[in-house]
C-alpha cells in the first residue's frame, strides 16, 4: 500500500477506513456507529463501541502473553533511579491505584487533576483514572499557583493526586505548596488530595482533606476496568488560547485509541516490543499519547524519563539512555536537540555510546529548523522526521508515514498529510489557495479520530475558536503553504500563541498579567525569535502618566510576576519601557511589525499605520534595553 492509496481512502471512504483500524483493538463491543454527528453537528468516532482504554494498553497484553515484558522504564537522572515495570506488574499497581481512588467515591464520568511531575505514579494515575472511566487532567508542574487554580475552577475535580516535590536538575521544587495555595485561590474544592511523598521531601498533609498515597494504596481493592462508550472522555488537557483563560481540549476514548494505535506502525514504524522514547513531560499532549498510551497500546516499552537533555549530568544524555534502554526511536521538541548541539556541536558525546538500535529520530512542539535538521543528520545518519500536530489533535497532522511509505524529506517541511487529515490553505476570505501561496491551514470536516470534539464546559468557546472562522472547515491556528508535491511547510501561528521550548504560551495572557500592575497603562507581548528556546516573550510597556519605573526595576518587577502567575516555563525576563506603541489608525497593535523589528528583519510599513515615526521610538528604546 502506497502513502497516496493509503491517504486517499482515509479521505474518500473515511467509514471503511477507520472501522478497519479499529479492529485492531480489543473491543468489548466492537462499534456499529463509526461516524456519527450529534445535534450540535459535532463529529463523533466509535461512539457506541463498548471499550476500556487502560484494558486496551494493559489488562489485554497481560492476557495475550506480554505479561513479563517490560512495559515501561522509568529512567531519572536526577533522582540517580532506574526502575522497570512488566505489563503484568503496571496493570496490578494501575488496578491497584484505581482502588484507590474508588475508594475515595471516584466513579466513571469524575474529574481527577493530576499535578505531577516525571515519575511513573503519574503513569500510574492518569491510566487508573481511565481504568474507572474518570476523566483525567493532567497539569504539567511548571505552572504556578494561580495556573493551577484556573484548571481547578474550570474542571471541578472530585480529588486531585500530586507528588511531593519535582527535581529540575538539582533543585527540589515543591509540589505540595504550589497545591494548597491554588486551592487556596480557587473557589471549587476537591475532596480529596492523594499525595505520593518522595524521598526527596515530604509534605505536610491537611487533616480530612490529604491522604498518603503509598499508605492508601497499599490497602486499596484491585479495580477491575469499567466499561465505557467510544464517546465517554478519557481526559481534558488544557492548553494556551489566545486569552488568559486556557482552552480545556477534551478527548473521547474510542477515536484517541485508534488514532494512536493506528500512528505507532504507520507513522512511527514501531512494532509490539519495541522500545519508544518520547523524552517530553506528561503534562503536554505529546506526553499523553506517546510516553503513555500510544506506547502501551501497541505493546512497545515506553521510556519514562525524569531529566534534561543537557545538564543531567551533560548533552550526552538522551544518547546514554537510547544505547542503555536500546531504543528504536526517539521523539522530542526541536529545543531539546538545539540544546544537545549547542553544548556538543561536534557530536563527540554521540560517538561515545551505541547508537545501533537507534532507527529513526522525530521532532514536534514547534518547526525543525533546516539548520538543527542539518546537523541531526550529519551526527547520527539516520532519518530525521518533523511532524506538525496540536493538542487539539492528539496526534499527527501531516507527517512522514514510516511504516506505510517513506517519502523524501525535504528540511522545513512536516512532510504529508496524515489520513483523514484534509488539510487546505485558505485565505482571510476563505477562498482555496494554489501551491506555494501561504495562508491558513485548516482542515475540512470531519476530523479523524482523537480530534477534540468541544471544549470543557464551553461549546461556543469550540466553535467560535475552531469552527465559524471558515464554514465546514477547522482552523488549525498556523500558517503556512503546500508545495508542488504536496508537502506542507507550517510557517508559525496566526494568532497570539507562542511557542517556548515547545511549549505553548499564549501572549495575551501574559499581556493580562503585566495589565494588573499598577504602573502599567497599555503593554504589548511579542514572541521573539531565541536560537535555543524557538521563541522568548519580549514585553512593551506604556506607564501610566505621571509614574516612573527604571528599566532595570521593570525587567525585574515583570519576570517576578510572570513567574508568579503563569510560572517558570513562560521563561519572561525582557520589558522594555516606551513611550507609545505602534498602531493602526482604528486602533489596533501591530505586532507582526514589533515581532519584525525584534528579529532584526526586514519589513514593509502598513499604510494603516497611525504614526511611523514610533517605530523610531521602539527601536531607540530596543537599543537603550
Ligand atoms: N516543574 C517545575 N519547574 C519546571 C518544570 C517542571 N516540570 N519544567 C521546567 N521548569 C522550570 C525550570 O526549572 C526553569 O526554571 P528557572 O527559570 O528557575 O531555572 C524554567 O521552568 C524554564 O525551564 P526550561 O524551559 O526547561 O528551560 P531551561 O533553560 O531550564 O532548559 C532546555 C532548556 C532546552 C534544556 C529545556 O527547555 C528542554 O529540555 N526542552 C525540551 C522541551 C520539551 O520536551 N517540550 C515538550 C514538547 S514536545
Ligand atoms: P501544542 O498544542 O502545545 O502541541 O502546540 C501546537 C502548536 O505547536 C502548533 O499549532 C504549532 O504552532 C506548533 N507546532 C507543533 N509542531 C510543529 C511542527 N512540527 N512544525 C511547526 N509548528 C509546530
């Protein structure tokens, strides 16, 4: 089967198409209902399928004769612990910790957060709520307080499972407090806080509302798996819109275990048995489905790794743990492998480890740039595939399909199409561009299975976000072009989203934030480019009149309050103080401008442009910074 009959069926004959990859799952009750719309018109997979996603990735390997393979390794380097878990031995602690929780009055259809950071009892948890068909949602623990707060508020969970602290290379961080205080901030309250206490440090647990985690779970009653429909949620994940208030994406049971199943052979090329690496956090989308359940549905090993890509303890790191673990492929964001070249540019780190089992490198969360892709190659000689997907998708938008047909690569481009992925580029107006032209990538309706089917307690959020900008079409956010061969090149997001080491943030959050200062009148956030980290915040900011702040104390003020508010990951530390901002006439920032002068490019002054002797002032002030 080549990639073009592959993909055209997907398109043509969608039905057919994914009720036959849907057999390759182990049903309870194989689905009659493949694609259905509800009443919103709202596309629905498998919806009537009768499944449990933790039988899918465990109990059913554990009855087909994988019991004593190694499911998941869990490699930390900064906690100096290796640990290995057979399907066998992570089912009985998934049915164990699902126990747990039932005994603490979770049931099918509740929310449980999970604020953890990369050791296997996140694992354990997120795949124990999905044993008792509870909806998880899993905050990744570099956000701060008040972050955790709104996805407290916004998901109500009726208990929320933490670790006592996380480790960033040496440094202890405190999980604990970061909870109570969100709490603290939120007005919905859990019942329950289940806290894993780490060696490293132990919290103080709240009479009546925390319980030990190891203590509890010690006593609990294996869970058996509960059965759920296609349509019933497996998880809510939330992720940066363009506003201060994250966008809660929502994924149903049925299409997520398809997709991913169907991904790790046609797209990662992995058979049962393999070893994955994905070295991401479970806290992101790519965490979710290639560190946990991708991984675990095929039958493969997975790597769970607690660590850096340099500094623990050097660049050489993801190559010991390939050569230690023989992985087949690895996985990460293209910062990650901007790290390694930046300290280890001549590769020596590489040719210190066998890399024999290594077979194919992947690259996601922002665009592989030509220059990384380049050096990739040279080092290890091996294919280096940039793939373009969303936390709205849940997998692969258009990528290079390993294991169906392997087409050339060409540097800056996310390859193809993936089945049932009808991607498009349109105009403003919405009207078909030709190839070469660059516009809006969206993708005409229905999506295929995994794709977010609305968001967490807002409809009209979904639709007006995703929906109503291009009738009967999704819009994916991203610019970008297809050329002549079909091969789509995504150029950067069309909206205030940036991407920081990967990770999505969104600047108009961060422009609520230095809004509450009180000196502030009127800022502006852009993304500019930063060689290792794809892009940095960079802020502009109006005083209020009459209010004087020195650069210096500006810089310093702003990063404690991003820090404070969003966390350390929004990696803010440049404002610059000016005088007035550039605008349109009607009033609007023109940040494309700003983001332009930042990197230093060339650009052409709008005729919309109110006054064009500010863009002097901005760049005097850039060179005062
Ligand atoms: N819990 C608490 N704090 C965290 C955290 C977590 N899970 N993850 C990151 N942080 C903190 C870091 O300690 C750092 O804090 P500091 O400013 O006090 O030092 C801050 O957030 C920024 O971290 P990071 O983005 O990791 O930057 P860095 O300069 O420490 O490291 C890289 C740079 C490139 C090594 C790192 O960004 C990296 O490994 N990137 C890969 C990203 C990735 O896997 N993305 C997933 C998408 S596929
Ligand atoms: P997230 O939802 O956090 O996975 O972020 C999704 C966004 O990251 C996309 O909308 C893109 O802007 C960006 N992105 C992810 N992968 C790629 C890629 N391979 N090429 C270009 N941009 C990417």
């Amino acid at each position: 089967m080549s990639y073009r009959q592959e993909y055209n069926k997907s398109i043509q004959q969608p039905v057919e198409f994914w009720r036959e990859k849907a057999q390759d799952l182990h049903w309870f009750k194989f689905p009659e209902a493949i694609l259905t719309q509800d009443e919103n018109e709202i596309h629905h997979w498998f919806s009537d399928g009768q499944m449990n996603t933790c039988y899918m990735a465990l109990d059913y390997h554990v009855d087909n004769g994988r019991g004593e393979q190694t499911a998941l390794i869990y490699d930390s380097p900064v906690a100096n612990t290796k640990k290995t878990y057979s399907y066998l031995k992570l089912r009985d602690e998934v049915a164990k910790c699902a126990g747990m929780l039932k005994a603490q009055g979770v049931e099918k259809g509740d929310c449980v957060i999970i604020y953890m950071p990369m050791i296997p009892e996140a694992a354990i948890a997120m795949l124990a709520c999905a044993r008792l068909g509870a909806i998880h949602s899993v905050v990744f623990g570099g956000f701060a307080a008040p972050e955790l707060a709104i996805r407290i508020d916004d998901a109500k969970p009726k208990v929320i499972m933490v670790a006592s602290c996380g480790i960033e290379i040496s440094k202890i961080i405190p999980y604990k407090p970061l909870l109570d205080n969100a709490i603290d901030f939120a007005l919905h309250k859990p019942q329950t806080c289940i806290v894993y206490q780490r060696e490293q440090l132990q919290a103080t647990l709240l009479p009546g509302r925390d319980i030990d985690w190891k203590i509890h779970c010690e006593v609990a009653e294996p869970a058996q798996c509960t059965v759920v429909n296609g349509d019933d949620l497996l998880y809510i994940l939330y992720t940066s819109g363009t506003t201060g208030k994250p966008k809660g994406v929502v994924r149903e049971n049925g299409g997520h275990a398809v997709a991913l199943k169907y991904s790790m052979h046609a797209i990662y090329n992995m058979k049962p048995g393999e070893v994955f690496w994905s070295a991401s956090d479970v806290g992101w989308v790519v965490g979710h489905s290639y560190i946990v359940y991708g991984p675990l549905l095929h039958g493969c090993t997975t790597v769970f790794y607690e660590g850096k890509p340099i500094m623990t303890p050097d660049a050489g790191a993801f190559w010991r743990v390939i050569s230690e673990h023989k992985v087949k492929a690895l996985f990460t964001a293209p910062t990650a492998y901007r790290a390694i070249k930046k300290e280890d540019p001549d590769g020596e780190f590489i040719k210190q480890y066998d890399l024999s089992s290594l077979k194919t490198i992947f690259a996601a969360g922002e665009r592989l740039d030509p220059p990384t892709y380049h050096w990739l190659t040279e080092q290890l000689g091996l294919p280096v595939i940039d793939h373009w997907w969303q936390t709205e998708t849940g997998w692969a938008i258009s990528a290079n399909m390993l294991g169906i047909e392997k087409m050339p690569i060409k540097p800056g481009a996310s390859t193809v199409p993936m089945p049932g992925f009808d991607v498009h580029i349109l105009s403003d107006n919405g009207e078909k561009l030709d190839a070469n032209q660059q516009g809006n990538i969206a993708i005409k309706l229905p999506l295929p299975p995994c794709s977010l089917t609305t968001i967490w307690g807002n409809f009209d959020r979904f639709t007006a976000s995703y929906l109503e900008t291009f009738p009967g079409y999704y819009v994916s956010g991203d610019g970008g072009y297809i050329d002549d061969d079909g091969y789509l090149f995504v150029m950067g997001r069309t909206d205030d989203i940036i991407n920081v080491s990967g990770h999505r943030l969104s600047t108009g959050e961060m422009e609520e934030i230095i809004a509450t200062h009180d000196a502030v009148a009127e800022c502006a956030v852009i993304g500019r480019t930063d060689d290792l980290k794809g892009q940095v915040p960079h802020g502009f900011v109006i005083l209020k009149s009459g209010v004087s702040i020195d650069q210096e104390t500006a810089q310093q003020e702003f990063a404690e309050l991003m820090r404070e508010k969003i966390g350390p990951i929004a990696c803010y530390k440049d404002t610059v103080i000016v005088e007035r901002l550039p605008k349109t006439r009607s009033g609007k920032i023109l940040r494309k401008l700003i983001r332009k002068i930042l990197d230093g490019e060339d650009y052409v002054i709008p005729s919309t442009i109110d006054d064009p002797a500010i863009l002097d002032e901005i760049k005097a002030s850039l060179k005062m910074q």
